[in-house]
C-alpha cells in the first residue's frame, strides 16, 4: 500500500484556493485522504477545508512530528476518505472524530 496517492487523471487548477481545490476533487469523487495544509490558524479557515471535505487540516509551519503522526495514521487506518471522519493532530498524538 503506498503511503502518498495522486491521481493524475483528476483535473485541478493549480492557482485555486485549497479549499476550493479540495472541493473539485470530491466533486469528480476522489476516495482518497485530503489534508489540507494552511497558515491561516482561525477556526472558520479551517473549518472551511472540513466542509469542503477534507480529512484533517495541517497548519504551518509544519513539523517533522506533524508528519510522522500522518504517516502513522495511514499506515493504521489507510488512506481512504471517510464520510464524518476528522483527524486531529495534537502536539503528542492524533484522534479522529466521527462527526453526526
């Protein structure tokens, strides 16, 4: 199982917002983990790149540990989207939510 997955075949314009790129690739039904990554730290920021479907949102600057927690993730739960899931990564661990 590979860690990291593109999809080539998916058309995304390079100059779009994050969000708005993540909620075009849901749109033409990407399955696979998003994780946003922005330096805007205030709450509606990052609960826009949730609602635009997004998995988890990382802020930077972004760390080494950040990165080992993603990849630890993965390795446990795959890199498939989950409907209502939202991982949270925490200075010492990650949880993830099922939201209603």
């Amino acid at each position: 199982m590979s860690a990291i997955s593109v999809s080539l075949s998916l058309s995304v314009c390079v100059s779009q917002s994050g969000v708005e790129a993540t909620r075009q690739l849901r749109a033409q039904g990407f399955g696979k983990l998003i994780v946003g990554l922005t330096g805007n730290a205030m709450k509606d920021d990052v609960d826009a790149f949730i609602d635009a479907g997004a998995d988890s949102v990382i802020l930077k600057p972004v760390t080494v540990h950040q990165i080992n927690q993603l990849i630890e993730y993965i390795s446990k739960y795959g890199n498939e989207h989950r409907e209502n899931n939202t991982i949270l990564f925490y200075d010492d661990h990650y949880s993830h939510t099922i939201g209603s």
